[in-house]
C-alpha cells in the first residue's frame, strides 16, 4: 500500500509514518499541496494523509480537476476539533487524532488495502471459481472476470492480485464506464503538458502507476473501440505513449479484465475487438449470480451484518430466523451488492437484540421482494427435513425410508431395494422385523394406506 503524507514531518508525523511501514505500507512524504500533486501525477499513491492545518479542500479540489481519485485523510493534533470537522466538510474521508494510535493507523491502512471489502464464500458453486483463480493467480496470464452486475468481479480480482507474485506491487483499478470516452485515453495512458485543455503538467496514467503490478479494466466491454486499438498494442507491445508524448514507455503490468456483457456477443455486434478478445481471455473466470450459490446468502448476511456493525459503533446482532428465511428468499436481483447494502440498513434500523424481518427493507423502506425462487425453495425444503431429522434415532429415520420407499413402489420389494441401494434379502429381513414389531408394511400392488 503507497501512503503519500502532506506536511512537515514533526514528531507525531514521524511516529505515524513508521507505523505505517511496520504495517507494509510505502511511504512518501511531501511538503505542499503542490509537491504532493507533483508526486501523484509522478508516481501514484493508495491514500493521502494530509497534515489539519494545511488547505485540505485544496488538495481535494485539485485531485478532484485532475481525476485523481486516491482518497484523502486528515490528521492532527486530538484537541483540534473544529479543524477536525473543517476538514471533513472539504472532503477528507476520516480524521486521524494526534499523537497516532496505532490500532487506528492500521484500521485506516487495512481498509483501503482491501478496499474495504473481504471475499466471502462457502456455495460448491463459488467453490469452483475460486479454485481456479488460485490455480492461475501466481501465473502472467491476462484474466476475463464476467458475471451479472453486484456479483463482485472486483473483489475476485484482488483475491487473484492478492495471491499473485505481484502482490507487493501496486493493484489499480479504472473504471472504463465511469469515464467519458474522450477522457479514458489519458486516464489509462497520461497525458503530457499541454496536450489539450487542462493539461497543468505531465501525469502518469494507470498503466504506469500499476508498473510491476496489476492493473484490473472495470466494465471494459464500455470502451470504445476506437481506443481498443491503443490497449491491444500495450497489452502486446508492452509499452504505452502517453497523450501529446513523442516517446513510447516501457511498462510491466499484469492486466485483468471486467465485463457484465457477453464479450462475444459484443464482437458479432462489431462494438468490441476480437483480436482483444483474444488477448484478454487467456483464463476466464465466470462468477455465478447470488441466486445460483444459495450457500454463500446466509454467509454474506452474517458477514455484512458484523462489519456495519463495527463501522457504526454497533454490537454484533444475530439475524432472527424469520429474518434468515426472509433473507434466503429474497429475489437478489443487484446480487451481493444488494444484499451488502439491505444488511447494511439492517443494522441500522434494527431496535432490538436481534435483526428481524421488519429491518430488512429496499432502500425506499418497502418490504423486501420475497418471491421464493427455485434455490430459495430447495433450500427451505432442505432445513424443514433437517428440523425434521432432529432428535429421531437413526434406526427410526431408516424404518421410515424403508417403507416410504416401498409405498413409492406399491409394495414391489425388488424395486425398492434398487431404489434403497440394499439386497432383496436385506430388505425382507427388515420388513420381517417390522411386522413381528405390529408396524404396516405395504403388500405387492399396495401401499399401506390401502392395505
């Protein structure tokens, strides 16, 4: 993780900075706003620490024009509380009190390293997925992530960024549908002074600032093709030339990719490149909606209930039962996302020592869409058998298979000990023995209902 600190590094800033590379932070330091700039636009940096009493809304403003979107946190001394709230309003995403302590400077650090997001999975169907992005996590190969929107594309990619050879590196993500197409070309590659209107100074662009690291392509498939003639010879020349540059630059990068769209249905409509197609999907990585790994609903739920709790100084409620069939099913249509956001309300809105039913609500406070869908259905299904299991003898459970099976049969022995996976003979011992205990037992064309 790569902290930029701004300020003159007294006493109290020096003890922050070592705790932040005791926690395996890079950290560069600059004296003014200006320096500052010149080493984001030079180098790149995870998090901005901020010293209080410098001009914080300028940095955020000046960030803000140039499109440099690494986040901002201010410090200083505990006692100055009105510079504390003055900070917060221009921008600064959280206040560091004076002296540092050292549990909340790793905090800070832990959660823009991880973006604040953990990846959670216990459904066989994430199993697979998972699996193999372990497999070919340590490996150069380009990855195509693809899944619906919510299921956590991003997150997948740091997990393999996370658990490459390059994970010591910078990991920087670019949005390709959250920047104007005219925009996307500098962003990705820099710019040089002057090559257009508002070109202050020389900026690196993504792909030098994720150099010896991995650079992930949000919702590439939104880039227009025009500039997917400039990525396919970066990604096959490994070099880049920044806007208005009159010189190619070197760059080693690991590159992966996002797209909620069929790709190849993209390349048929003639919006996306097939020869970048090819270059991308050298491993694809297909993340399954929340509807079909109904095992990992009730494990997010928990997870995401915990965490809100934490971030708003909260105790840690358990999900009622009322709220965890509820939960299990609920439509899901935005995926985890969805779910993340309803649980993050829940926390909220719950009054009492449990989250129930009436807290987890859409964010327009309507009741939560419960159609029950097949896995939600299966799923119920399984834990009423289940409940029904609890606190039977196995011999009692086995009697009843037994003779379930054999009314499913009407009464054909031979049948049903295919069926029960036994021999003939077995099966007529049991049943002998269900007789001389006076239990029904279904005779041949009959079930015991009719016997």
């Amino acid at each position: 993780m790569r902290l930029l600190i701004v300020g003159r590094l007294s006493g109290e800033l020096i003890a922050a900075s070592k705790i932040a590379m005791s926690r395996g932070a890079t950290v560069t330091q600059a004296e003014s706003i200006a320096q500052a700039l010149s080493v984001l636009r030079a180098k790149g940096a995870d998090l901005v620490m901020i010293e209080v009493t410098l001009p914080v809304r300028e940095l955020v403003d000046a960030l803000a024009s140039e499109r440099i979107r690494t986040p901002v946190v201010a410090c200083g001394t505990a006692t100055d509380a009105r510079a504390a709230v003055a900070a917060i309003q221009a921008g600064a995403k959280e206040y560091i009190p004076l002296p540092p302590d050292p549990e909340l400077i790793a905090a800070v650090i832990e959660a823009v390293a991880a973006d604040s997001r953990s990846f959670v999975w216990r459904d066989p169907a994430m199993e697979k997925v998972v699996r193999l992005a372990e497999q070919i996590a340590r490996s150069e190969a380009s990855v195509l992530i693809t899944g619906e929107s919510g299921t956590g594309k991003e997150v997948l990619a740091r997990y393999v960024h996370s658990r490459s050879q390059r994970r010591d590196k910078p990991f920087v993500s670019v949005n390709c549908a959250a920047i104007p197409d005219n925009l996307l070309e500098s962003e990705l590659f820099g710019h040089e002074k002057g090559a257009f209107t508002g070109a202050v100074a020389r900026r690196i662009g993504k792909f030098e600032e994720a150099n010896g690291g991995t650079l992930l392509l949000d919702e590439i498939s939104e880039m227009d093709v025009r500039l997917q003639a400039k990525l396919l010879r970066a990604l096959q020349e490994r070099v880049i030339d920044r806007v208005g540059g009159a010189q190619p630059v070197k760059v080693d990068i690991r590159v992966l990719a996002t797209s909620n769209r069929n790709l190849a249905d993209e390349v048929r409509k003639g919006t996306f490149r097939e020869d970048l197609l090819f270059r991308l999907n050298v491993v694809h990585l297909r993340l399954p909606p929340l509807r079909e790994r109904p095992g990992d609903i009730l494990e997010l739920a928990t997870f995401f209930a915990g965490r809100y709790a934490g971030v708003n100084g909260l105790p840690t409620r358990p999900l009622s039962l009322d709220a965890k069939r509820l939960v299990m099913r609920g439509t899901w249509r935005g995926n985890v996302r969805e779910l993340e956001n309803a649980m993050h309300r829940a926390v909220l809105l719950a009054p009492g020592d449990t989250i129930d039913v009436d807290a987890i609500r859409t964010p327009d406070g309507e009741a939560l869409d419960a159609a029950p869908s097949e896995a939600s259905r299966a799923a119920e299904t399984a834990e009423a058998v289940t409940r029904a299991l609890v606190g039977r003898t196995v011999a009692d459970v086995e009697r009843d298979l037994i003779l379930d099976t054999l009314d499913h049969c009407l009464g054909n022995r031979t049948h049903a000990a295919r069926i029960l996976g036994i021999s003939i003979r077995t099966l007529r011992n049991k049943l002998s023995e269900y007789v001389a205990e006076g239990i029904p037992v279904a005779e041949p064309g009959a079930t015991r209902s009719a016997a």
